[in-house]
C-alpha cells in the first residue's frame, strides 16, 4: 500500500520539537478513544453501566434471586437477620459488604443503587419503602406485601420516586402467560365468563394455634429484627426458617403464596381489576394461623366488551370439577397447581405460573391456528427489572401491574378472617358490608416500622 504520509520538511514548514511532542502525544491520546467492545469484547460491561444490588433476605429464594443478578450486576452488599441461614450466600460473594439490619446498610451505604427484598412476606412493604425512599431500585418477592393497604402504599410510592420496580413472580416474564393473553385476545375459546385456579399449597403446618414453649434464640438470629413490624412474641422454630408463610402475623397463606402465580394468568388475560365480591369456604379459622384448605369465589364485573367474571380459587388440595371435553387419564395442571379459563366456545388449561397452556380438548389444539405474538417477549424476571433500572422500559410485573395483583389477592383472606361474603369497593379500599372486616385492610405496626 501506497505510503501519503508527509514529513514536515514535505508539508512546507517545519516544526519544533516542542509542537512535535505536543501534537504527537495528541494524536496517540486520541487513537486511544476506542469503543467499548473492543477494549472488553463483545459482552464487555463497563463499570458505569452496572448496579450495585444490595440483597435483603438471602437465605431462601432470596439467595436465588441475587444468583440470577450477579451474571451482570455487582452484587455490592447482603443483608439477612440470621447469619447461619444466610451463610451459603454471604460466602458465596465475600467482597460484598454483609449486615444484620437493613436500616444500618441503607444509611452506610449510599452506593447502592438496587435492592432485592425476599424476607418473610411481613417485612417486604416497610423494607421496600425505605429503600425507594432513598431512591433505591427494587425487586420485591411475592406477595408483595401481606395487606392490601400496603400494596397500596408501595405503588403509590414508586410513582413518587420514579424508580424501577419487580415482583418476583416469576411466571409473569414466561412464554404460558403470553400465549394465553394472545390466544384469549384471538378469541380462541370466546367471551370468558368462568376461571378456576388451584395450588396444591399449603406445605407447611396451617390452622394451628400459637406453640407454648418458648425455646432459646438461636445465637446466630436477630429475632427483633426478625419480627419488624409484628406484635412481640417469643421466638419458635414453627415460625423460622421455612413455615412462617402459615401465620397470620408473618405470611398470607396458601392463598398469598401461590396465587401470585397462578392467579396472575387470568388476571393479565382478562384485564381483570377490582373485583366488587369475594367469598370465602374454609376448614376451621383461628386468629393465629391461615385455614388447612380453602375454596374464594371472586367476582369481577364487566370490562369494555368483556363480560363478568366469577373465579373461583382451590387451594389444601382442593381442585375444581374437570372440564367436560378433557380426555379420560389426562392430568388438570401440574404438580403445583394450574389454571382453567372457561369461555363461551372452549377451554384453556395450564399449569402453574402458566406453563404448558393447552386447548381442550388436546384435538381443538392441534386444529387451532395460533395468532402471530403482539405482546413482546421476556428476558426474564430478573433481566426485565436490571433493564428497567437502567432506563429502560418497565418491568411487566412492575408494582403498578404486581400492586393491583396482589390487593386482588389479598381481599381473599378478608373474607377468610371474617368467615364472611365481602362487598368490596377497590378503589376506596373500603369492605362495605362487614365493617369488622376492615381491620385486615391494613395491619397494626410495632414502633419503629410504621407504614
């Protein structure tokens, strides 16, 4: 190749030998500038462009849900009250900074730009609001909160802050969810009038009173801070690590725990808001504990062309009557539970968080021509939300869209409690007919975590 490059002599001046090192050290300077990907690579991420997550809760799913952001986010920080649950994911990222008290970790560290929050369900709302508070990200576990009061609050105060937010359903970021949405909007089985929805949940101890013996605290356990915003009791293993989801106190029951899942799929199908009713059947109720199986039947009225909706919910091992067109031996759902739409032409079947949906009768599947998809597809939960922090579009299951799910949900366990039908006015939050209902709108909370 031809050589055009000039010496001074050629260029008709000369230069001294201080402009020549200026100039040459310039230009060195500016080949330097080179784009990202090729100083790292194609999947090269700078420093600037990733998040400092702090994880808050991280012996159980928590643990899970900090895995599936480390890929690409700094994991900067790891709370939990109980050192020992937490240890396999405190070990698992020693440069991050541990801490037992979430209040202490958000005052000390303003770096954080994004929190997890997967502790037991009764912490989620006060943790949640003062991380946005701070203007903090966050991806909150399902439910999102144990009352319809505090779901309430959490949206109202991510519109405040303007930050990106989560709940971690999981199923809402899956391709089952999408496909029945677009099938439903086709008019593949009609106007849908009828919905079923059953977990095989609880698996954990329910409809049990409050244990008398009072065992040691663990050494390792913060049980004060393990209760947060919950009245004092004394510590028990029935509560910490695994069955707290039972009590009234700490968790929401089979109801709050699997209908996040499940329930999500005809509600984002159906366009499904405020229902005006929800009816409650149940095994015996105490004040402690949720009931060993329940049978709500919510009503919804009509949205635009869409028609009323009753949805009836089955959990303890309860399900509904099959369908008549499902074909003899073959399985309603999965193992976890599973999802019937009942419309005017047909069915549609899935299992839980709205894995394999299917037509029925399996032959009205196969002559079935799937729509071309107009809903766009997921990365993932976690994936969706870090995109989302960034400046990206909102997470599907942000808390405007997670916050209305989750008061849906929760107006079950009003009519649970009271052991009454409720009338319900959503937007007011208000029970219309049992006016000692109202109290389990909202929660009493212990000083100093008040909502």
């Amino acid at each position: 190749m031809e050589d055009h490059a000039q010496t001074p002599e050629q260029h008709g001046r000369k230069l001294s030998r201080r402009d020549f090192v200026v100039k040459t050290a310039a230009a060195a300077a500016a080949f330097t500038i080179v784009p990202r990907h090729v100083l790292g690579g194609r999947d090269y991420q700078s420093p600037s462009d990733t998040l400092n997550i702090a994880g808050i809760g991280v012996g159980g799913m928590g643990k899970n849900n900090v895995r599936s952001c480390a890929a690409t986010e700094n994991i900067y920080a790891l709370c939990d009250v109980d050192k020992e649950y937490a240890a396999e994911c405190f070990k698992e990222y020693p440069k991050a900074k541990k801490y037992t008290d979430y209040r202490k970790m958000l005052e000390k560290e303003p770096s954080i730009d994004a929190v997890i929050v997967a502790t037991p369900d009764h912490n989620h709302a006060h943790i949640a609001i003062a991380a946005m508070k701070e203007g903090k990200h966050a991806f909150v576990q399902k439910p999102l909160t144990t009352t319809i009061y505090e779901a309430r609050k959490l949206k109202e105060l991510a519109r405040k802050y303007k930050v990106a937010t989560q709940m971690g359903n999981q199923g809402h970021a899956g391709e089952g969810n999408r496909l029945m949405c677009e099938w439903v909007a086709d008019g593949a089985i009609g106007p849908v009038r009828e919905v079923h929805c059953w977990t095989n949940r609880p698996i954990w101890p329910q409809g049990l009173d409050r244990p008398e013996d009072t065992p040691r605290v663990p050494r390792t356990l913060d049980w004060d801070l393990w209760l947060g915003p919950a009245a004092v009791r004394p510590y028990h293993p029935a509560y910490h690590p695994f069955a707290w989801r039972g009590w009234w106190d700490f968790g929401t029951g089979a109801l709050g725990d699997m209908a996040c899942h499940i329930m999500d799929t005809p509600v984002w199908a159906l366009n499904l808001g405020h229902a005006t009713s929800a009816e409650a059947i149940s095994t015996p109720v105490n004040s402690e504990t949720a009931p060993k199986a329940s049978i709500i039947t919510y009503n919804f009225p009509a949205r635009g062309d869409m028609p009323p909706v009753k949805m009836t919910w089955y959990d303890g091992e309860l399900m509904p009557r099959p369908p008549d067109a499902l074909e003899e031996g073959r399985r309603m759902g999965d193992s976890d539970g599973g999802v019937l739409l009942v419309g005017d032409k047909g069915t549609i079947m899935c299992g839980c968080y709205g894995l394999n949906p299917r037509l029925v009768p399996e032959s009205a599947m196969q002559a079935y021509e799937q729509p071309e998809p107009t809903i766009p597809r997921s990365p993932g939960i976690h994936e969706e939300w870090i995109r989302a922090c960034k400046g990206g579009e909102p997470a599907s299951s942000n808390f405007e869209v997670s916050g209305t799910l989750t008061e849906i949900i929760l107006l079950g366990n009003l009519s649970i409690r009271s052991g009454k039908r409720i009338e319900w006015d959503g937007p007011n939050m208000k029970v219309l007919n049992v006016p000692e209902a109202q109290k389990y709108v909202t929660r009493e909370f212990r000083e100093p975590w008040v909502v």
